[in-house]
C-alpha cells in the first residue's frame, strides 16, 4: 500500500435548501435579498474530512440518512460540495446510482461506449475492452437493446462491468450491487478483491459487516451528516452496532460517546481496543449471525447457546487459522434419555461438509441422562480451515428402539469467519499440514 494519498476530504459540508411550496423557489430567486429566507436549510454533511491512500479499500457504513450517498457524489464530482474540498488523484469510476449516466434510447453497447468516453478511455481502448464488458455483464441479446427496456438487475449488470473494465486507479460503489442476484454479487465481490490486490482504491458504501471487515483496510462511520469515527473495520463497525440497535432515547447518548471515543480510534488501529479482541487476535463480530438456522423437533432435549471460544474462555466467531479453539454448547433434557451421543460438523457456505465429530463412538454414549439434567459439551479443535465463511452444526442423539435418533439437531447454528493469512502456504479448503521442500540441484554434466 502507497503513502500517497488518493482521496483527501477536508472541511467538506453539504446544505440543501428546503421549500415548503413550489412557488417559494421562485420567490427566492426573485428577491434574495428581502431580509426574507424562503427556504430552510437541510444539513446532509457537517465538516467531514478524512484521507484514503492509494491502494487502500476504505467502507463508509451509517444509517439510512447518514450523508453517505452524498458524500459519494461529491467526491466523484457530481455534487458540489457547499464549503470544504475534495482532492482526487488518478482516473476514478463510480457506481452511485443504478444506471446513472445512461441514455434510456440507447442501447447497451452505445451505452458501453458513452460510459467507457466520459470515463477516459479512447475508442479504440473501448473496442479491445468491448468483450471483456460484455463477458461479465451477460445479458446477452440485450446489450443491443434499449436499456429502457432492462430489468433492474440489467441495468447494474452493465454499469458494473463499465466501471471495472476501464481499470479505474479509484472505484466508488454505492449500495447499487445490492439489487443484484446473489450469484452476480458473488461475481463482482470477487472482482472488488482483485482489483484491490492489483492496487486500485477502492471506496464503498455497505450496510454488510462480515464484506466491511473482510474487505476494508479501514472503515468510516457518517451519522447525521457527522463523521464520528473512523479506523479499522472492525473498531468501527462495533460502533456502528452499537448506534443502530440503540434505543431511541438511547441514541443521543451513544452518539456522544462514540465522539467521545474517537480519539481512541488510532489505538484501537493498532489492535489495541481489547474490549473485543483477544490475544492471539481473534474478536467477536455481532454483525455475524447465522441466517439459515434450522431446527429440528425436540425430542426431549434442547441444545442452548452454540458459541466458539478461546481456551481462555472468550467467545469470538472471527478466527485466526493455526490456533486452537473450543466448539460449546449445552443440552437441557426435559425426559431422560438412554446412549446419548453429542456432535458437531463444520460446513462450507454451499454446505459441503469439512470436518467434524462425536463425543462417543456408537454404542459408547452415556448410559442413562436423567430428566431435569443439563450437559455441557465442548469440541475442542485447531482452525485448519482456509480463510472465509463457516457453518456449524450441533446435535444429540439417544437410543430409540433398536436404533438411534436426533433427540434436538441445529443445522447452521452459528456463523463463523476465518482471517486472510497472507503467509499461509496451504491451498484447497482445509490444511493438512504441508511441510513444503525445494532445492536447487545442478544440471546434468555440470
């Protein structure tokens, strides 16, 4: 990552005039200077300044009404800022709004062309890259359409892959991926990636947490127009929670501290906020729950609280790979049951299964567990899994006639997150302790 700076925002402010009936415009503008205002003044940003670097992926994550599209546009130009100022170094491309700067008569290639131009490339950049864009937009026929007559999912289809394919050194993208289906997000999340690790700058407004700390070498969090913090993904996303799932009388006060707090957020970018982080620096992210949990009926047992913690006791679902770790949970028993067996299983995201295992061999579970009784199951296991995103699994088991059955079974229980580890030298999904050897032998006849 360069020292040089990208992007620099300093003092930048941003006032609307508000009328509250058409013809007050026209009266402002008849008579500014009356001793009378016709309009009020909606403050979208207050005094916003901070700096990108080149080569870093910087998130801006707020509230809905946060000055977070705002502060977007003035970057990119398309707003002018009302005090303050923006310096921007190298050819940027922007994602803002779905389709913005498209021509709804034109087709898709005269819209390639007229987005590729104002972007800087020439004709003939335009004609090589020409494929490439319609590769990864892939709407076929369409591109010799109208985009009038597009599907929303056309439409940033297209303006994605503009905006990627001019090799922008700065690509702004607004929350306009989010109307993309889920495998063409995965598509440009992985492109997003590439481009950063060939050096682009990248900056992004997300309301997705896990994409943020996974991405983002920092993050910026805007609130009422206000930057109130900024720093590491992580450090800033924890106050971004805790700001959204505040009460309404509460907000306020968060807000106050968070401001309060921001001196601290240079400590916090060294790793030095404890108060999530834990020595081998593994941290929990609330922002990372499992949204496809599914239950089976209880059979007379009820498995609570499925958590992965230190061997120090502290519950993280954000991984370091190589270090060891415990997979807990307990089961409360409402009937007593006979050869209880307790497992678990780690699966991948498309549910391929990875790794796991049982507290006894068949035939080996605990002989009798009384009604009103409770365990406390732990797997204690060492992360060898691959940086990404994890599902685990939980489930009893007891003997049910001549055979066994799930007396309660989670299936995607918790969601976990494993580091990027730049010096992993293991490949595939799980490794299995390589120990790699090359050496140099000389030629034959040497």
């Amino acid at each position: 990552m360069s020292s040089e700076l990208a992007i620099r925002v300093e003092g930048v402010s941003k006032a609307f005039a508000i009328y509250d009936k058409p013809h007050h415009r026209l009266l402002q503008q008849l008579f500014p200077n009356s001793g009378r205002s016709w309009h009020r003044e909606f403050h979208a940003l207050r005094d916003v300044s901070f700096e990108v670097r080149r080569g870093e992926t910087v998130g801006i994550v707020g509230r809905n009404g946060s000055g977070k599209s705002t502060l977007l546009q003035i970057i990119c130009g398309t707003l002018t800022p009302s005090a303050g100022q923006v310096q921007v170094q190298g050819r940027i491309a922007a994602l803002l709004e779905l389709g913005a700067g498209f021509n709804p008569e034109f087709s898709g290639r005269e819209n390639v062309y007229l987005n590729a131009t104002v972007l800087g490339l020439q004709r003939s950049e335009i004609d090589a890259r020409f494929d490439a864009i319609a590769s990864f937009a892939d709407i076929g026929e369409f591109m010799e359409q109208p985009v009038k007559s597009y599907s929303s999912g056309m439409y940033v289809r297209l303006a994605f892959a503009v905006a990627i394919n001019v090799t922008p050194d700065i690509l702004v993208v607004d929350e306009a991926l989010a109307v993309g289906d889920e495998a063409f997000q995965r598509k440009c999340h992985a492109r997003l990636e590439r481009l950063r690790n060939d050096g682009a700058t990248i900056l992004f407004v997300s309301h997705s947490a896990g994409m943020v700390i996974e991405l983002c070498n920092r993050a910026v969090l805007l609130d009422r127009g206000e930057l109130l913090t900024q720093g590491t993904p992580r450090h800033v996303v924890s106050r971004y929670h805790k700001l959204l799932y505040a009460p309404a009388q509460r907000v306020d006060e968060v807000r106050a501290r968070i401001r309060a707090d921001a001196d601290n957020a240079a400590a916090a970018a060294a790793g030095g906020d404890a108060s999530d982080t834990v020595s081998d620096g593994a941290y929990f992210d609330p922002g990372l729950v499992s949204q496809s949990t599914l239950r089976y009926p209880s059979l007379g047992a009820h498995i609570d609280d499925p958590r992965i913690e230190t061997a120090g006791g502290q519950r993280v679902n954000v991984l370091r790979g190589g270090n060891d770790y415990v997979y807990r949970y307990r089961v409360r028993f409402d009937a007593a049951a006979a050869g209880v067996r307790c497992g678990m299983l780690f699966r991948t995201t498309t549910g391929l299964e990875l790794a796991g295992g049982v507290s006894a061999a068949v035939g080996n579970g605990i002989d009798v567990v009384e009604a009103g009784s409770e365990l406390a199951v732990h797997f204690a296991f060492r992360c060898q899994l691959a940086p990404g995103t994890y599902f685990a699994n939980a489930g009893v088991l007891g003997l049910s006639g001549e055979g066994e059955q799930y007396l309660d079974r989670r299936i995607d229980a918790i969601m976990f997150r494993v580091m990027p580890d730049p010096d992993r030298l293991a490949t595939g999904l799980v490794d299995i302790g390589i120990r790699p050897s090359v050496s140099i032998e000389a030629a034959a006849g040497v």
